[in-house]
C-alpha cells in the first residue's frame, strides 16, 4: 500500500528492533530500521519518514542528540523515546526528552499497546495539525 505511514525505528538492541520492526509491521507501517543514531539520522535523510521511533541509550549518536539532529530537518517531528536505561535511569532519560514538543516516551521493557496507541496518537495529531496550545 503506498500510502502507508513510514516509520523508522532506531535501536542499538537488535531485540528491540525486530520486535518493534514486527508489531509495526503487523499493523500496516513501512518500516525502516537503524541500529544506531547517526545511522538513522542518515537514513531519514534519504528517506524521510512520518515518525521515528528511537532508543535514547545507544554508542555513536544518543537518542537526544539524534531527535534534535532530525528535528534540524522537520522541526515538528513526532518521535517516541524509548529507554531501558543505561548509566542513569531510564526515567532520567525519558523526562529529558519528554520535555520535547512532539515527544512521547515509553519506558523498557514495554507493551505492545504502549507503542501503538503512542504511534497512533502522534500520528493522528499530525493529520489534524498537532498544533495544540497548552
């Protein structure tokens, strides 16, 4: 279907990128996959997606850096954070990037409907224009 939504997701855990590549996958989403931040970024610049899903604990790139490098390239858009945490806790890094416009995050390990309501949210709130004042 072409007009399915594209989604990357960016993980260096190859667990979590299969699985999240699958649930995705099942419920009608192109899928591509990074196992790295500058990987993904990388990747989104030659195919650019309609969300991105990203671990924030990764080598190379970390998740915050990696949203705020895309954000360079669409400003407005939607990611999820996810974190098993790492250092810190995975809280620490979560509320981080929760204070992100466009941001929801979900802790590890995580339920399938975790993902796909938030995928389903953020997506919904692009087509009505997510531009909500709070």
């Amino acid at each position: 279907m072409s007009d399915a939504k594209r989604i990357l997701v960016i993980d260096d855990e190859p667990t979590a990128l299969d699985v999240l590549r699958r649930i995705l996958e099942m419920n009608g989403y192109e899928v591509l996959v990074a196992t790295n931040g500058q990987e993904g970024v990388e990747l989104f610049q030659q195919h650019p997606c309609d969300l991105v899903i990203t671990d924030m604990v990764m080598p190379i790139k970390d998740g915050l850096q990696t949203i705020l490098d895309l954000r360079s390239y669409v400003p407005d858009l939607p990611v999820i954070a996810i974190s098993g945490g790492g250092a810190i806790s995975k809280e620490r890094y979560l509320a981080v990037a929760g204070y992100l416009n466009r941001v929801i995050t979900v802790a590890k390990p995580f339920a399938i409907k975790d993902i796909t309501e938030a995928v389903e949210k953020l997506l919904q709130d692009q087509m009505s224009g997510g531009s909500e004042e709070t």
